[in-house]
C-alpha cells in the first residue's frame, strides 16, 4: 500500500546539498583567504550526515511493509537493484567527466588504481587513509560509497529493527564500535583515525540506522498536534544543528565524523513530517521539491564543475580578491550548476533510473506488495 509522500522531506535535500558546495567553493583560489573563519562554509559535513540520518528513514518509510516480516532473496535483490538504479547513472556521468580534469591535474598525479575503486564505489570499505583512493576524481563521491553500503545492509536493519529482534541492533552495534575502538587505538596514525570515523562506511551507519529506528517510531507515533509542536521541533532540530557545528572544533575527533549532527538532523527530520507549518510548507513548494529531486545530480556534478573553474583560474592566473568577487563567482557558479543538475535530473537521471528498473520489472513475476518509487 503506498504511503502519503512527506514532501517536505524532498525539498529539505535542497538546502543540505546546498551546505556541501558552500563548503567546497571555497576551494577557488584565493577564495580560502576570505571564507576560512566562517562557519557557513565548513559545514559540509552537516549535509552529509543529515543525508544519511534522512536515507534511512525514508528507505524504511518506503520499504517497511516489504522487510517487516523477513527478508527473501527476490525481495532483497529488488531492493538493491532498486537503489543502485539510483545512485549509479549519475555517480558514473559524473566519473566520467572529471577523469579528464584529474588525469591533467597539475596537484595531484592521477593514480589509475583509483578508477575501478570508483567505479565500484569502493572507496569508504577500506578502513586505512591510504589505499581508499578517495582523493581522487569525484571526491563527494564518497558519501554515494557509503551509501552503498548501508544499503546492502538496510533489507536486514529493517526486518531487525521494525521486529521483535531490534534489540539485537544495539548489541551488533555496540560490538562494531567495540572493534573500531579497538583498532582505531592500536597504533594507527592520526590520519588513519580520522578516516575511519568520517570516511569509513561501517563507522557512519550508525546514522542511517538512526534514520531506520527514527522512522520506525514515526510510524508507531500518535498525531502530531497531540503531544507536541511541530514548529518547536523542528526548531530544535535547527538549534542542535548549530551547536554541533559551532562545537566541532572543541569536541573530541571521534565525534568529528557525524556524530555531532546526529541528533539535531533526527530531530529535524522528524519535525518535518509531523505538521503544516512555515518551514515544511516552504520545503513542499513546487519550485523547491524540484530542486530537490535534482539534489543529488547538484551534489554529484558540484565538484567537477568547481574543478573545471577551478583550472581556469590556475590557467589563467586569476583568483578570488574580494567578497564582491566571490559572491558574484559563487552565485554564478550556483545558478549554473543548479540549472545542470535540473536538466540531468529530468533528461538523464530519472529517464536512465526507470528504464533499469523497468528492464527488471518484465523480467520479474509479480511484485513486492506496490512498494511506492524510493523518493530518496
């Protein structure tokens, strides 16, 4: 049975997605010089984290009545296949075009071992610094590496968590971080600590599996005017956001990889779902709901268009002087990226998604109970 769509969950991707490229635009040169002491641009990091808490939810809100019960092999299959419909088109356009710019890189000599690493979207199963070849080519990708992974796990984290034996998670989890600990302290170098609790994808599903357990209580949960305010919540949700941006620098680094924004990004999302108010009514508008959809091309295609500016200064010498400049570059540079995404989003992604999932569909007999299109 399909469920009423929360559409303020779509348009809120808008703005997260928006955190990332405010944090990479700072990459132009001499744009560092200016942005580097405000807060605005070094929170990239809060996108990511609020996309992770967010896919698990929505991924339960879509596929609880399907995994509920138990997890089969054809359910299992058409779930993945599902999600890699999703995420790979765009993840291999966007491979595809920023090769040339990383094999011509004068920064960084382009080591060829990295393109099957992304091409598989194996970046974040390495637990060391070297040897993930996420430096190279599209480097947001790795967040799509991470999420590759919780979904290869998610069938199961949802049958766990939405049954009687979702008081196995916590034990599973608790033993996880058990041996991450235990690695993380025995010996390994600063960097190699670093990455694991950031860049490490079994250290960040903790994230979506907050998003599972938070989606599960939203659909046990009683209305919302009921028992609290919508408005306050997500308010909340805003505020510990913010603080946990702003304490980042002050907080312990095993912290530093998401878990500060875990609770405010649950509160947030949460909020959103539970009432018509200014800000959920925003986020439902058409205009942002589209731009919405278009997110994860925008998040995708950011980088290598930035790298693509980025040479034309270094080409030409030129660079960021003034506030005036890099605002004008940035909004700009927005406007243009945005307006790609949206037309990949309608002419490549979305037609590429379904026909994959179609050529599978005919393949298959029956279906999954009317399992409603992933909006995530």
């Amino acid at each position: 049975m399909r469920r009423v769509e929360l559409p303020a969950l779509t348009g809120v991707r808008f703005y997260a997605a928006t955190l990332v490229f405010l944090s990479h635009v700072g990459l132009l040169p001499g744009a560092g010089k200016l942005v580097s002491d405000h807060l605005i641009f070094n929170v990239g990091v809060v996108g990511v984290s609020f996309f992770f808490v967010l896919s698990g939810f929505i991924l339960t809100y879509n596929y609880a009545d399907v995994f509920r019960a138990g997890v089969s092999w054809p359910s299992y299959g058409r779930f993945v296949w599902d999600r890699l419909t999703k995420i790979y088109p765009v993840h291999l356009l966007a491979t595809l075009v920023v090769l040339p710019i990383a094999v011509y890189s004068p920064n960084l000599p382009f080591d060829w071992t990295a393109l099957p690493v992304h091409l598989l979207l194996l970046q974040c199963f390495w637990p060391f610094a070297t040897g993930s070849r996420g430096e190279y080519l599209n480097v947001p990708s790795w967040s799509i590496s991470c999420e590759w992974f919780f979904y290869l796990l998610a069938p199961v984290a949802m049958f766990l968590a939405l049954g009687r034996r979702r008081s196995l998670i916590p034990i599973l989890v608790a033993a996880l971080y058990v041996v991450l600990g235990w690695f993380i302290w025995n010996g390994q170098s600063d960097a190699t600590r670093l990455h694991v609790v950031s860049w490490f994808a079994p250290s960040r599903f903790i994230e979506f599996l907050a998003g599972v357990f938070l989606c599960r209580w939203y659909l046990a949960a009683p209305p919302a005017g009921k028992v609290w305010s919508p408005a306050a919540v997500q308010a909340a949700g805003i505020v510990l956001i913010v603080a946990g941006a702003i304490y980042r620098d002050y907080a312990p680094w095993p912290l530093w990889g998401g878990l500060l924004y875990l609770p405010g990004s649950a509160v947030l999302v949460f909020g959103l779902t539970r009432g018509d108010t200014v800000l959920a009514r925003h986020l439902a508008a058409p205009l942002v709901r589209r731009l919405g959809v278009a997110s994860y091309s925008f998040y995708l295609l950011h980088a290598p268009m930035l790298r693509a500016l980025k040479s034309v200064f270094l080409v030409t010498g030129s660079e960021v002087g003034s506030w005036a400049a890099f605002g004008a570059i940035a909004a700009v540079t927005f406007v243009a990226i945005q307006v790609t995404a949206l037309v990949v989003c309608s002419a490549y992604e979305l037609p590429v998604q379904k026909r994959l999932r179609d050529l599978v569909r005919k393949r298959t007999v029956g279906n999954l109970g009317g399992v409603p299109q992933p909006v995530s």
